[in-house]
C-alpha cells in the first residue's frame, strides 16, 4: 500500500511570530511529517467587524476582544511565508497553505502552489471554489474538508470544481468535525467507511481535530490516504486552536503509530508469517516419553505425555499413538517415533 500522506497543520499555531513558525517547521520534520501546512490570509478580508468568536475560541481567548481584532493578530505576511516555504522545501518537506480569502488564493498560485485545501468554512463559497477550480496549475489537487457538512452539501462543492475541468482523481475528501478540540463521541471514524461507500471514485483522508493523537492512529485501517492534525509547541500559548493541537513528542507518536499500523494491516489471508515459523519448534509440543520405554512396550497414558519441542510427532495423533508398541527403546523425555507417523513441519 501507498504511506498515507502526514500533514502538520502548523495553521497560524505560529502566532504571527516568523521565528517560532521557521521551529515549528523543524519540529515537524523531526516528528516524520510528508508535510506542513500554514494558513494565509488577511484578516479584513477573511472576517467582517461583526462575526462573533465560535464558542471554542472564546474558550481559549476569551471575549474582550473580536473575532477580527484575535485574526489579525495570526496573520504571517506573505514575504514570511515564501521564507518558510523555501526553508521547509530544503529540509525535503512539501510546503502548502490554505488560503482564506480571494487575494491569498492569487498570492499562493503566483507560488505555483500544487495542493489546494479546501477548509470546511469555505466549502459553500462558491467564487472562492470557481477561482481555486479554474487556475491554470500543471498537476493542481484538491483536498476538500468536509466539517459541518451534509453529503448533499459536499456534493455540490464537488460539482463546482468537476465543472470546471477538475478529475476525479485530483480530488482528495476528508471526513472532518470542526469542534476544537472534537469529543471523541463525535469524531465518528466509521464515516469514513461511509465516504468510501459513497464517493468510491476519491481519495479519502481525516482532518483530525479531536485530542492528541489516538483517532489519527485509528483511521488508519480505515484505508485513508492523507491525514492532517493540528500542531504546536506549547498547547499553553495564546490563540485560539493551541489546544486542540499536538506538541511534538504527540506528533511524532502519531506518525510511528500510522506507520506502525500501515505495516501492521498485512492481508486478509492467514498467513504464518517468516517471523513466526522459526518458533514452531519452540512453542509446539510433540509426544514423548513420560518414563523409560522399552521396545516391544505399550504406549499408554502412563508413559506417554506431550512436551516442548515441537518437532516430533505432533499430539493431534494420540489417540493413533496410544495402544501402539514402541519398536525401539526411549529414554524419559525422548520424541516418540513410530512408523506411519512424521515429524511435524517446523
């Protein structure tokens, strides 16, 4: 199978603080990562004077101040951001981000941007799909957050972008719930069976938002091929989705256990595997001499039992054993042969 691809949601995590985002990219890379994502936009364009904080932000930051005036605060300039760029890509890291509003969509294409996320806020916006749909990119993908969503509402959304010349196959969905940090009685992982039911010819993926890094590791038998999870340094630090994120030691717990997974799924076939074959003769038992055996004797209960090594006769034949004669003398412990009877396969 294809690795799953990891992806750190730096977000604005950052603060606005190019220093602290320039270490979180080199966290993420000691973590395992595939790659980072930050979140670019400008505040007066991406929220109105009057849009209140949602509930989980006023949580976290408190209501002194508006949904705005907190944004404003989590803006990384655009020149800031090809710096990252530029340094995430030399530590052989892919780099993207999610643009929030029109003017930040035109910014990450004059980069060239490849991979578009599509944040679930902005997934019924429709001149904001048109724009991301129709730019001209050379091998564009589309990874489209489904939080809040209905499947009717997300297949519109993916109307929109199929008719603008988008295939199937550069689209990458993701069950999503945007609470942050989501109750694990929401995260609802079975829904991604259902969205591989229900949208079979797209790639699935999991925006995770719920805590730490126990449903990521989940869906991975799930038979997802992206996964996103927020990430921070200091779940203390001010902002509104610290504490919804990963620390690093969190992060890299999560990308071991994906890939520890990954390999772990094997086949639907039972198989005895090379690692395991070698201890057949270790764990099985044969059937050997319980007392000194004298050829010409009776094998009985009273001579016979089964024991470690697993290489003689094996003990689904005892019932064939017993009432036999022993045609040569066995010492206590001594494998039990018999013609007609083979050593077990180990």
């Amino acid at each position: 199978m294809n690795k799953i691809y990891i992806v750190a949601e730096i977000g604005c995590n950052h603060n606005g603080d190019f220093q602290l985002a320039k270490k979180m990219v080199d966290e993420a890379k000691a973590a395992g990562v595939c790659a980072v994502k930050f979140q670019t936009f400008k505040a007066d364009q991406l929220i109105s004077k009057i849009a209140p904080k949602a509930e989980y932000q006023i949580k976290v930051t408190g209501n002194d101040e508006s949904q705005l005036e907190m944004t404003r605060k989590l803006e990384l300039p655009y020149d800031e951001f090809i710096k990252l760029e530029e340094y995430a890509k030399e530590l052989g890291l892919d780099v993207f981000s999610t643009a929030f509003d029109l003017d930040s969509v035109d910014f990450l294409a004059s980069r060239n941007q490849k991979m578009w996320k599509i944040p679930s806020g902005e997934l019924l916006n429709l001149p904001y799909l048109e724009k991301i749909a129709r730019l001209p990119i050379e091998g564009k993908e589309i990874v489209l957050s489904t939080g809040m969503a209905t499947v009717e509402e997300i297949k519109m959304s993916l109307a929109v972008f199929e008719n603008n010349g988008i295939e199937k196959q550069q689209i990458t969905i993701l069950h999503c719930n945007t609470e942050y940090p989501t109750p694990f009685e929401d995260v609802n992982l079975n829904s991604i069976a259902g969205f591989k039911e229900t949208f079979s010819e797209y790639k699935i993926g999991f925006s995770d938002h719920s805590a730490g890094y126990f449903a990521g590791i989940a869906s991975v038998p799930y038979g997802i091929t992206f996964i996103e999870k927020h990430f921070t340094l200091d779940k203390d630090f001010d902002g509104p989705d610290h504490k919804a994120s990963v620390t690093p030691d969190e992060l890299t717990l999560l990308c071991q256990g994906i890939r520890a997974v990954e390999i772990s799924l094997g086949s639907f076939e039972k198989l005895v595997t090379p690692s395991e074959k070698k201890n057949k003769i270790v764990a099985r038992k044969s059937i050997v001499a319980k007392s000194d055996i004298k050829a010409g004797d009776v094998f009985t209960l009273d001579n016979i039992t089964t024991k470690r090594p697993g290489n003689g006769i094996s003990p689904m034949s005892w019932y064939e054993v017993l009432g036999q004669k022993a045609e040569i003398d066995f010492s206590d412990d001594e494998l039990i042969t018999l013609s007609g009877f083979e050593a077990q396969e180990v």
